[in-house]
C-alpha cells in the first residue's frame, strides 16, 4: 500500500485498523500527561513506529497527508532553534518529550526515502527535507558526525564520477540511476544559500566543502535560476567596483564585516579562475 494509513474498518483484518487507532490515541495520552516524561517502552513502540513511517495523524480520506501536525513541528523546531542555536533537539528533551521523538523520526524517515529504489522521493518529502535543511537541520548527529563527513566524501566523489562521465555536474533532481544523489545535489544548493546568508558567514567545514565543489565546477544556480546567476554576478562585480574605488584594490578580506558573503564570492572567483586555467 505504500502507507501506514489502515483503515479502521479494514476489510482484511478489521481488529488491525482497530490497533492502528489505538496506537494514536494511545501516542495522545502519553504525550498529554503531565506526571513525568513518557515511559521507555512507549518512547521505543514511537520510535519503531516512526521509522516505518507511521503518521501519527491523518485527515481524511485515503490519499491525504497531513501538514496541519508536521507545519506545527517545524515552528516549534524553529523555535527550539531559536533558544539554543542548533536542531539537536535531545531524544528525552525534557521540555517536550515527543519533540524529540519527532526530530528522530525525521531523520529515519529521510533515511528511508532515501533508500527506496520503487522510484523517486515522493515530492511531500522531498518539500520536507528541503525545508528542514534550510533552518539548519543536520541528519546525523553526535556518533554519526563522522559517518556524515565519511557519507559527504562519498557524495562528492559520486559527483566527481558523474562530471567525468557527463561534463557537467548539474545532476537531475529525478536521476533514474540514483535518485537520492540527485537530491543529494540538490541539499548542497539549499546548504550553500544559508550558509551565505548567515550574519558571520559560512562556518569552517561549510567553506571547506564550498571550495571543494567549486574546484570541480558545480554550479550554485542551474536552469530556470541561470539568469538569476548572471545577474547576481553582474551585481557582484559591480559592488567589487566599488569597493576598489573605496580602498584602492580588490583583495576583499574573506571575513569582510559589511558583507561575508561578499568575501565568499571573491575567493570563489580566484577558485573558478583556477579550475579554468587548469582545463
């Protein structure tokens, strides 16, 4: 069925639909109350049914998807945000138990769509994990930071692959032989425009990963946003102008103040400069 939606009159196993919504109304309980955290074994069956994708609610009718519920999980983890500086919302958050039960869940989920080889990821979650990676979302966390370096590496490498095979590194967000690289590519772009648009400019291992993208020519803005990547170069080279008639030469400080991203662009200009010579 592609979905864990049973119906509660499920011809097949009526006593199953019947369990399903027990299951939610069971979840409802245990995150209303207000006598402690929820106990282990409920944080596991949460967790377990999470990450088969279990919708803890739905609307009706046998297609919909509910946003109401995960629209009101990313305000509050944009909140969480907000407070402490990052998504690393703890499993036993002791502010909101099921908060982090839900940012676990993501990260399962996104796992899992990434795996499948039934087609290409559904467009809801591809919207979703867009969205997440744009306030800063990080898929694997604490133990797993090295597994997500090692995973980067190989990505990359992936994309070396292609340009070789292609010419190019523009690849198909729908990409028949992998389409998770193709969305893989597509969370670089979403990455590189909020790093760029942070007050004290990309952090380290994000300037790193940058500088390794470019050298190999991947192209921030493809197809319908090429014109908008003329103009923005345009408007670069034009406030570059302005800043050697202020200070009498071109060597913007990579952490310039009035604008980082603008030493960003400097220094990728020096990066495409010498990717071309070496063609």
């Amino acid at each position: 069925h592609g979905h864990c939606r049973v119906p509660e009159t499920f011809k097949d196993d009526p006593s199953l639909g019947l369990w399903v919504k027990g299951q939610r109304a069971q979840c409802k309980r245990q995150q209303a109350r207000t006598d402690g955290p929820i106990p282990i074994c409920w944080q596991k069956r949460i967790s377990q049914l999470e990450e088969i994708g279990f919708e803890w609610q739905v609307a009706r009718g046998p297609n919909k998807i509910n946003e109401s519920d995960w629209n009101e999980r990313i305000q509050q983890l944009c909140q969480f945000k907000k407070e402490h500086g990052h998504c690393r919302v703890p499993e036993t958050f002791k502010d909101d138990p099921s908060l982090g039960l839900w940012v676990k869940g993501q990260r399962a989920q996104c796992k899992r769509q990434q795996a499948r080889t039934d087609g290409p990821i559904p467009i809801c979650w591809q919207k979703r994990i867009s969205q997440l990676e744009e306030i800063g979302f990080e898929w694997q966390v604490g133990k797993d930071s090295q597994a997500n370096e090692n995973n980067w590496n190989e990505r990359f490498h992936q994309l070396c692959q292609f340009k070789m095979e292609h010419g190019h590194c523009r690849v198909p967000e729908r990409f028949k032989d992998d389409p998770s690289f193709g969305m893989w590519v597509i969370s670089q772009r979403a990455g590189y425009k909020k790093q760029q648009a942070m007050p004290g400019g990309p952090k380290p291992f994000w300037k790193k990963r940058i500088s390794q993208l470019e050298e190999i020519g991947f192209e921030w803005q493809v197809g319908k946003d090429s014109q908008a990547n003329e103009n923005n170069w345009n408007e670069r080279f034009h406030q570059l102008c302005q800043f050697k008639m202020e200070h009498g030469h071109c060597r913007v400080p990579e952490r310039f103040k009035d604008d980082p991203s603008f030493g960003m662009w400097v220094i990728s200009q020096r990066a495409g400069y010498k990717k071309q010579q070496a063609m």
